[in-house]
C-alpha cells in the first residue's frame, strides 16, 4: 500500500518502506531508536526514520515528512479494515484488559481519530473507493 501511495505522492521509497516494518514497534520507541542507531546508514536518515516511526495521530502534522504522512496515512487504511478492526478490538480487549463492549467503543474512537488526521489525497481516493 505504501508503494501505491508513494507513486502517486513522491517521496524517498527507502524511508516509506523501511519505516512501515518499524512503524509496527511505534510502542517502543526507545527500541526502534536504539536499533535505528545500529544501522549503517548517516544520520540524516537515522534522524528521518526516527520521525516517520514515531509518527501517531496525537503527534502528526501538516509540517511531517512526506514520508511520516504515507506511513500514516497506511498505517490508518490498515486500522480502518476489517483485520484492524479485529486486531484492535483484540488488543484492546487482551493487552489493554478491557470490557468487550468498552473495546469495541475505544477501537471505533480509534478509527475516527486516525481517519480525521489523513494526510495525503490518495489515502482519501483509496479510502473512498475500498472503504
């Protein structure tokens, strides 16, 4: 998804792609950090992955990287489908400890925040067209 996003609104493929897989430990970013740190790459881009795994509704704006706002805008179709539905739903209910209906209201909040803070227009088309 973050491929088709891309082509569509630019940016560094390398940063979208490597940001996505990191995107999914955004819960521990002290973790990512360190292992971000690890890789030989320079620290522009270190300082940039950092930025675009961290990226969450409550943190995301209009002056992210246009990288941030793909990896965003996936992470939110991903959240938004049937299997983010149920894996939300789950964790709320599993690894948050809470009531079943109280998960399905706080994962139904979820996605209302996330789909509010859409960054780029094909995110919407997407959104539009599949959802």
């Amino acid at each position: 998804m973050q491929k088709k996003i891309a082509e569509t609104e630019g940016g560094d493929l390398f940063l979208i792609e490597a940001s996505a897989y990191l995107h999914q430990f955004h819960d521990k970013l002290d973790e990512v950090n360190n292992f971000i740190e690890t890789l030989d790459i320079n620290n522009e881009t270190k300082l940039k992955l950092y930025e675009i795994v961290k990226c969450r509704p409550e943190y995301i704006n209009d002056n992210f990287l246009l990288e941030s706002k793909i990896v965003y805008d996936v992470d939110v179709i991903e959240v938004l489908s049937c299997y983010g539905l149920i894996r939300e739903i789950i964790c709320n209910a599993k690894c948050r400890n809470k009531e079943w209906e109280q998960s399905v209201e706080d994962t139904i909040n979820v996605q209302k925040r996330f789909k509010a803070k859409l960054k780029t227009n094909t995110a919407y088309k997407i959104l539009e067209k599949d959802f």
